[in-house]
C-alpha cells in the first residue's frame, strides 16, 4: 500500500490540519509524532527506503525497532496536507535506541522534529505506563494556555486545579492532572528528560511560555485531549479578563461528587482548599 492511502497516515495528516486550523501552529510551530503498529510497517513496507542512521540525542532502549511518523524541522503544519511526503517522514529506532533513519518522506530533505528526544522520551514512558496503548505525543502552541504560564504559579497543582475548575468535563477528560515544566531551552535531552518525568503521571504537560505536550491512545482522543485543555484555559483567560474574583465555582466536594458518579479518582492533593 501507499504511505499516504495508508488510514494511519490519513488520521496524523487530519491532525495536523485540525491542529493549523484552531491556531495552535504559526510557521513551524509544534510538532507531532505517532508510534507504528506492526501491521501499519507491513501494510507500507514495499515503499520505506532507509536512510543513513543519526544520532537520536537521548537513548530510548524500550523502542528499539520501533518506527514513527514524525513532522519535520521546519515544516509547517499548514503544508501537511498540502505537500505531505515533503513534511513529515517514517522513521525506524535502532537496536540500541540511540539512533534513528529515516524511511520515507522528507524528500526535499531536512530532518525529524528538533524535538525529537522528548517525543521519543515522552513514547517511552507512554509506551510501559500505558501497557502499549499510547501511540501519540502531540506538541502544540495553544495561545490561551501559554497565557497562563505568565499569570498562574508554574505548580502542577495550581494548573490543574484552575483548569478543572473552568469546565465539569475536565476532571473527567484529564483525571490525573496537568505537569508543569519551568521555562527551558526547546529542542534537546534536558528538556525531554523534565517532561517525560511527568509523563510517568500525567498525560498533559505545558511548556512555561512555550506551548504543551499531549499523549494518547489514538489522533482523536491526543487532539480531543489538547482542545479541552486549551477551552478551559481560554474560559480562564476570559474569566480572568473581567475579574481576578469568581463570585462562584466548582469546589472540592463537588470534585469529589462528580468523581463519584463518573467513576474517576481525583488525586487529593489536587482538591485542596483555596
Ligand atoms: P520543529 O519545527 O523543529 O518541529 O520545532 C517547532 C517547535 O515547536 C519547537 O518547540
Ligand atoms: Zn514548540
């Protein structure tokens, strides 16, 4: 089969462009990353043509072997579905986890994402906490969520909290929380390594005046996951716009009555009183 009849490659490149279209990619803003299947390599094995193998920039010895359908540096989101084989590529992770090459895609060069060691990172603690079932790390630049990287505490409490607060949906959609990582510089190990610590808990983690990482089961269930989080932050942002006073809101033991009946378990340490 065609890599790009591939129903995989349908729902990453229908991402991205959902993704372009809510605003959350300027230029070559984020990126997105989905760990193969065994039957999605063989389904599109005639069409890979490997590469020369790179250094990764971090070691990931659990996805050794594993291949990924990864943007490329540079690339624009906007141009996913326009020009596909030029802005994305299939990549495979070498037997040590040290090294990746490319297989198909990026043909008028380039290379995977600069962020490359915290999606790896991030799938690698997916991968084992998830039992397998993650299979996509989703990096966006969402302009009301990066909003609140100036006004709120960088705490993993005070984000959760105020954006479970703002929507009755979200303690249900993100049970565990929300991880904060501090301003850092983008694009290597250090930074991959914080956020794939907080991938051991959470399935969310902003970027102080960056941006955030989602991961998920499927494309739907990653971009469903970052269109929540961000709707919460942007009723915060409005909320915040008319008042630093909420007249009323949604307090700890009706966190406690919903987590009842929806059958979610509320970390405590998030229903603090304020
Ligand atoms: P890339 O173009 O290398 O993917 O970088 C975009 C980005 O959002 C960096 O954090
Ligand atoms: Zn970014």
């Amino acid at each position: 089969m065609k890599v790009l009849d591939a129903e995989f490659v349908q729902g990453f490149m229908r991402m991205a462009d959902d993704g372009w279209n809510q605003g959350w990619h300027e230029r070559n803003g984020g990126n997105l990353s989905y760990r193969m299947k065994a039957e999605d390599v063989d389904a599109v094995k005639e069409e890979l043509c490997p590469g020369e193998w790179k250094p990764i920039g971090t070691s990931v010895p659990d996805l050794a072997g594993e291949y990924f359908l990864v943007t490329g540096s540079g690339k624009y989101f906007r141009n996913v579905i326009i020009k596909p084989e030029d802005s994305f590529c299939i990549i495979e992770v070498d037997e040590k986890g040290e090294n990746y090459r490319i297989c198909w895609g990026l043909v008028n060069g380039g290379r995977p994402t600069s962020e490359l060691p915290s999606h790896l990172m991030n799938h690698e603690v997916k991968k084992r906490v998830s039992g397998g079932k993650h299979r996509v790390i989703y990096h966006a630049h969402p302009a009301n969520t990066i909003a609140l990287t100036f006004v709120l505490p960088l705490t993993d409490e005070a984000f959760t909290r105020e954006l479970w607060e703002m929507a009755t949906e979200c303690p249900v959609v993100f049970p565990d929380g929300i991880g904060v990582v501090p301003w850092m510089v983008p694009g290597g190990r250090e930074i991959a390594v914080e956020t794939s610590k907080l991938m051991e808990k959470y399935d969310v983690a902003i970027w102080a005046h960056h941006g955030m990482f989602c991961s998920g089961e499927d494309f739907d269930l990653t971009f469903g996951l970052m269109h929540t989080v961000e709707k919460s932050a942007e009723i915060l942002v409005k909320v915040l716009s008319m008042t630093q006073n909420k007249r009323q809101t949604i307090t700890p033991d009706m966190f406690r009555d919903l987590a009842k009946d929806f059958h979610v378990s509320l970390p405590e340490k998030f229903l603090f009183e304020k």
